[in-house]
C-alpha cells in the first residue's frame, strides 16, 4: 500500500501575491482560503476550479507550489479578479 504524505497548507508560494482589498496569498493555505471563502459558488463549480483545487493539494502534499499558483492567476484573470506579484 502506498502511503500519502500529509498536507502541508503552510508551504509558502514562490511569490506572494496581492489581491487588493482582499487579501495577500503567501501560503497553500491563503490559497485554500481563497477559493473557500472569496470565490463565489459558480467560480468553484468550475471545471477550472477543480483543475486549481487539485493542483492544490499536489502541492501541500509536497509538489511544486509554483504548479497551485500559477492556476490560481489563472482563474484570477478569468474573473476579471486583479491581483500582482509581490516582493517577500
């Protein structure tokens, strides 16, 4: 049997990024938040949402975080949702 690594939602992004008014992502978990709780319901029913939230998890359980934030601008820019790059 093939045991998972546990999720690691405190894996910080390569760069931060700023939502403004909403919130600075600088971890797996900022991410989680987002979609969670600042994407509204039809955004999350999304084939893409689905794609992001498994890149995700991919990425708390030790994956490339590069590879959950880049689909995050994504999805971001697909709702028309500003957001920038940061300095750490």
């Amino acid at each position: 049997m093939l045991l998972r690594k546990r999720p690691d939602w405190s894996r910080r992004l390569p760069r931060p990024l700023t939502i403004p008014g909403i919130m600075t992502l600088r971890t797996l978990a900022d991410l989680r938040t987002l979609i969670e709780k600042h994407l509204p319901a039809h955004c999350r029913s999304r084939t893409i949402s689905g794609f992001v939230a498994e890149r995700l998890a991919e990425a708390a359980r030790g994956d490339d975080t590069a590879g959950a934030t880049v689909p995050h601008v994504i999805i971001l820019a697909l709702e028309s949702v500003p957001c920038r790059a940061t300095r750490h």
